[in-house]
C-alpha cells in the first residue's frame, strides 16, 4: 500500500489537464549499495486513469522514469465536479488508487 | 569553395555551439527548475507532514495541534518567517527543526533520542519525519515576508555566534562559509552559489529552502543544508539542533529579513 498521490485536474475551456504526482522510489534494477548489492528492480509498472468510469489514459512504465514520478496530461472533455480517479500497481503487485473532482 | 572558406564554414560550425554552452548554463539551469516548478515532489512531503501534525503519535497520544511555534499554540501560519526565536519555556534560541523535536517530546513524549532519530531520510525504508513536518510548517508561511527579530539578548548572542561561525575559517581546507559565499559569481561544478554576505543573496538563498532535490529524490531541509556545507568544508560534523546549528541559521535568516518567503521549492 503506497502513499498518497497528489492529483490535480483543472478544465479550461473544452480540455482537462490532469496532474498526478506519486510517491514511490522507482527503483530501476541497476544501482548498487554501500555493500556492492545490486538494489533490486522495484518499479511502477501500470498506470490507468478513468474519468467517471472510462479510460482516458493507460501507461507502461519502465526504469527510465524518476522518482516520485510527476504525470501530466490532458484530455478532450470533462466537466466540472466530474471523477478522476489514478490507479498505480508495481512490479512488487503492490498499488494504489486515489481520486480527484475536475476544478 | 576555397579552403580558407571550408576552414571558416567549419570553425563557425564548431564554435557557435560551445558559445551557446558556456553563456547561457546558468539560463539553462533556471529553465530546468522552471519546468519542475509546477510538479514539485515537495508537495508530497507537505502532505504527509501535514499528516503527521494532526495524528494522535507518541507514548501520550497527541497530536502537534499544540504545538507553539512561536505565534501561540497550534498556529503554524507564518510561523517558519518568524524562526529561530527565543523560547522561554526551553530557555533557548530553536530553530524549526528544534521546535518541533522539543514538541514531540514534552507535548507526545518520544525521548529526544526517538524524535532526532532520522534528522535526514534516504530512500523508502528511512523517512524522516522531521523533514516531512518541516516541509509542511515552512508551505504555510510561502508569501509571508522574512522576519527574525533580535529583540531577546540569547537572539542577538545567537546571530552573533552565528556570525563568527560564518567566517571562522577551519578543518583541513581552511575552508570558511565566506570563501565560498563571500564572493559574486563562485561556484561548484556548474551550480551558482549565493553569495551571502549580500542581502539580495542571502535573501534568495533563505528562502528557498527546505527543497526538493531532484538529483537526490529526496526533500532536504535548511539543516540539511547546513550539514552538508559543513561536511565538503571538511569541518567536523554539525551536530543536529546544535547551538551551532541553530546560530548559523539565526544569522542567515536574520540576514534575509525583508524577502518574501518562497519554499518549498525544487532544485536539481
């Protein structure tokens, strides 16, 4: 069970922009320790966002993104009030699913 | 085309760029935070410390809503511009950091050993909950305008103290704070370091602090800050809560007086 994500969605004009800022140390597989261990891979891996109910945007993530991943993006449509909701599962099977009203 | 026109075709091929590069770094450097700007991860530290102010924790079970920064207890707004300050009920000049570890034992009852376990996090399995509370009291003061008074004299010791220790010159270096933030222009690798013994300087240095680095992954507060000064000064440890500690901060906060207070913040 992660963290809280931080989400943000505003409208302008006929466009909603969706801001999501996530805590989780994506950890990519290839650092090594103090000891010379190799840190295993420990990575979001799925990334779904639905607005009230339908898919708007789905991701595959890999080592490549930072830590505590910040995503951005817009989508035509969306009314005030209406449900974000960003769901995340890791490469552990862990996730977390938080939601934002469109401002 | 003549060789003497191929030589210069190519010698404005090659050079153009390394202008580009050497003039404008520091642009470059500001363009890179801009961009963060507007997803900074220190809003995840502010959340959960905002978390933690209002959970009931430690032996007794209370939350920090009591705690007095300074303003009467519980008021967090406009705190943060207004620390270090002198404390009557500890007798002392505390900065933040200290505060808060002072209010997590007399008000939750953590030992002091427990609330100064991890002044600093690193990674997912040792947060620091002190940053997080730290990220969260300094956000409500964000566009409240820096004022430290000197009006007790344990304050004005504590600024003067500070103040020695800025230009106390030591360890294997010889190193001070003003050789490296005494000067316009000095940096490290390709990071502009402030100059402090300006006000503008200070000002903005003051202020942006706590921040998340970028490079790090990680939020690292003002003590932080100092600790790691100390550190590639190759001075001796800074302990945390320190007198020391907290007279440096005393004097660089003193010194941004005026500046209107812009943290959280990000950088590289």
């Amino acid at each position: 069970m992660g963290e809280p994500m931080k989400i943000r969605a505003t409208l302008t004009g006929d466009t909603t922009e969706v801001k999501v800022l996530m805590t989780h140390a994506m950890e990519t597989g290839q650092r090594k320790d103090a000891q010379g261990q190799t840190s295993p891979a420990w990575l979001i891996q799925t990334i779904l966002v639905t607005w009230n109910g339908k898919s708007v945007l789905s991701a595959q993530w890999g080592p490549a993104v930072a830590k505590n991943p910040f995503l951005s993006f817009r989508f035509k449509g969306g009314a005030k009030g209406d449900k974000i909701v960003v769901r995340w599962i890791d490469s552990r099977g862990d996730q977390r699913t938080d939601e934002a009203s469109i401002a | 085309m003549k060789p003497s026109t191929l030589l210069a075709a190519l010698a404005g091929i090659v050079v153009a760029p390394l202008v580009w590069a050497q003039g404008s770094t520091s642009d470059e450097i500001a363009k890179y935070r801009a961009a963060l700007q507007d997803g900074n991860p220190a809003e995840l530290w502010e959340a959960r410390g905002e978390d933690l102010w209002k959970q009931k924790r430690g032996p007794k079970q209370v939350s920090l809503e009591r705690c007095d920064l300074g303003r009467g207890a519980g008021v967090v707004k406009g705190a943060y511009a207004e620390l270090p300050r002198y404390f009557a009920d500890a007798d002392r000049v505390m900065d933040l950091e200290t505060r808060l570890v002072w209010c997590m034992v007399q008000l939750q009852g953590f030992t002091e050993a427990e609330a100064k376990k991890t002044p600093f996090g690193s990674g997912s399995d040792r947060k620091s909950d002190l940053e997080a509370l730290t990220a969260y009291v300094t956000s409500e003061s964000r566009g409240v305008k820096m004022n430290v008074a000197l009006t007790h004299p344990k304050e004005l010791e504590a600024y003067r103290v500070g103040e020695k220790l800025f230009y106390y010159r030591g360890g294997t270096h010889d190193f001070a704070c003003a050789t490296c933030h005494g000067e316009d222009g000095k940096r490290i690798r390709l990071q502009d370091l402030p100059n402090l013994m300006t006000a503008e300087g200070a000002q903005k240095a003051y202020t942006s602090w706590p921040a998340y680095r970028v490079s790090q992954g990680e939020l690292r507060t003002f003590e932080w800050r100092l600790y790691d000064c100390f550190r590639q000064q190759r001075f001796p440890e800074l302990i945390f809560g320190s007198d020391g500690a907290i007279a440096l901060t005393m004097y660089l906060a003193r010194n941004a007086n005026g500046a209107v207070y812009d943290a959280p913040a990000i950088k590289r």
